[in-house]
C-alpha cells in the first residue's frame, strides 16, 4: 500500500493525544488520517467547513411540476418530493423532507451505503452540514417559474 499523503496517526496515540490532534485540524487546516489495526481500520478527522469546501458545489436536481393550484418540487435520483401551493411553500417543504432523508441516512449509513443510494452521500453530507442559505441554494432555483401543467428542470448541475 502505498505512503498515505495525509498525516497519519495510530489510534492509540491519536486518542491520548486528541486534544493536540484537534488543534492541529481545526487552528491549522491540517487533516489527519486515524488508523488501527494495521491500516484496515481508518478514519479522516477534518474541519466541517475545510470538508464543505472539498465537496465543492454540489447541487441537487431539482425538477418542478407547476399545476394550476400546486407546486411540486422532486429530486428524482433522491425520490424527494416536496409540496406547496406556491414555489416557497414547495422549497420550504422540499427542504424539510431533505432534511429528514439526510437524518436517516445518516443516523443509519452502513444501511443506505450498501445500496445504490450510496451516490448520495457526497450530495448529503454537503448539504446536512450547510446552513439554511447554502441548503436553499444548492436546490438550484434561481430561474423563472414555468408555466402550469409542465415539468422543467431546475440545476442542471445534478448531484454529483
């Protein structure tokens, strides 16, 4: 295997000396590698926002239905819908059920990333450790409305 690039630090070590390891990320920018049983095991420690900027500027595709009386909102990949009767009321709920997605999925990864919805976790991470304004804009929707009865995509970005 070839010399990792990133610092790197045994377990034990890391775990007597976290106090000097969290410095060293979070005052310096550095990230560590943490590894234990010989390689097989490790973990990256790295800022949340140093990690924001890695994942770059992930969007999500967004497609919206505009009916006569209703929004609807989807990300289809996700299957994540959101609803309102206005654009707002549809992003604030679409918000609310990505929220929830990324809870779960988060709260049982090994679940999701044995799936084919591995491919979302780069997308989810961005946006569960976003604030409120960066989640909003990551949904892409800074075009004009369309018009009723017809579906368009929003970012054409996708969530890569």
């Amino acid at each position: 295997m070839p010399e990792p690039t990133v610092p790197t630090i045994e377990f034990s070590p890391a775990k007597s000396q976290l106090s000097d390891y969290m410095t060293r990320v979070f005052h310096y920018h550095q990230p560590h590698l943490v590894s234990r049983h010989h390689g097989k095991e490790r973990m990256l420690l790295v800022r949340p926002d140093d990690l924001l900027a890695m994942l770059g500027d992930r969007q999500f595709d967004v497609r919206a239905v505009y009916d006569s009386d209703e929004v609807t909102l989807r990300v289809p990949d996700m299957g994540v819908l959101g609803f309102g009767e206005t654009l707002d009321e549809a992003v604030d709920d679409l918000l609310e059920q990505l929220r929830a997605y990324a809870t779960r999925f988060f709260q049982e990864p090994a679940r999701f990333m044995a799936t084919s919805r591995r491919s979302h976790a780069a997308t989810l991470l961005r946006f569960a450790l976003a604030d409120e304004d960066e989640q909003r804009r990551m949904l892409g929707l800074d075009e004009p409305q369309s018009q009723p009865g017809t579906e368009r995509e929003l970012a054409t970005v996708g969530s890569r």
